[in-house]
C-alpha cells in the first residue's frame, strides 16, 4: 500500500475497499489518471477489522459492492461461500465508508465519474 499524498499536496489519498472483482483496480487507476493519489486496500483478504485505517487510514474511504453472480460473470472463479466469507471482512470498512457504490450494472466510467463527483463536491 502507498504512503499517501506527497507532502504538500492538497488532494486527498483515497482508499477503495470491496469484495474481489468488485472494480477497485479499475477505480484506482482512473483516479490515479484523474490525478488523484489513490490505492486499493486489500480488506477483502484480511481478518483484522480495521487493517484500512490501521496500516495508515486514507482521507477518503470509497466502498465498491457488487454482487456474487457479477463477480462470476467478471471472470472470478469462486463459489458463494468464498464470497460469503469475504463480507464480514468488509463490514467495518464499508460502515465507515465516505462513499458506496454498486457497481454490478454501472460501466467503470460510470462509477468513476460518480467518485469524481463526489470528490469535487464534498469538503474531503
């Protein structure tokens, strides 16, 4: 995971969390494109609670959510229970999330410009 912002600068360090083949790559990389410093944080994976705000905690949280049968079509081969199992990783990020999106029928430049969106009109 990256440090954050370079010092000095005046745009917030983002962190994406959310079930596997739920975007975030995608997410990240258009921010980063967008100028934005911003990083996938792998709480999916991790059976500490807070590890998205302990490593170092991003100014802003987005939490991407898509749904079983959206991350077979994307290509993940996993069954259910593997899925099941990721979301109680995820409840604590996504209670604190500053932002949520489903992103099981919006195309990635959709969701992205809706994180834009969000980014350019709230104080972050």
């Amino acid at each position: 995971m990256k440090e954050g912002p370079a010092p000095g600068s005046t745009r917030p360090w983002i962190g994406v969390v959310g079930p596997c083949k739920s975007g975030k790559s995608t997410l990240v990389r258009g921010l980063q494109t967008a100028g934005f410093e911003a990083t996938q944080i792998a709480q999916e994976h991790s059976f500490a609670p807070r590890m998205w705000e302990q490593i170092r905690k991003p100014d802003v949280l987005i939490y991407l959510h898509s749904e079983y049968e959206t991350t077979v079509e994307r290509g993940l081969e996993w069954t259910r229970a593997e899925y099941e199992d990721q979301q109680p990783r995820l409840v604590h990020a996504r209670k604190h999330a500053n932002l949520e999106i489903a992103t099981d029928d919006p195309s990635p430049e959709t969701v992205l410009m809706k994180v834009l969106d969000y980014l350019t009109s709230s104080s972050c």
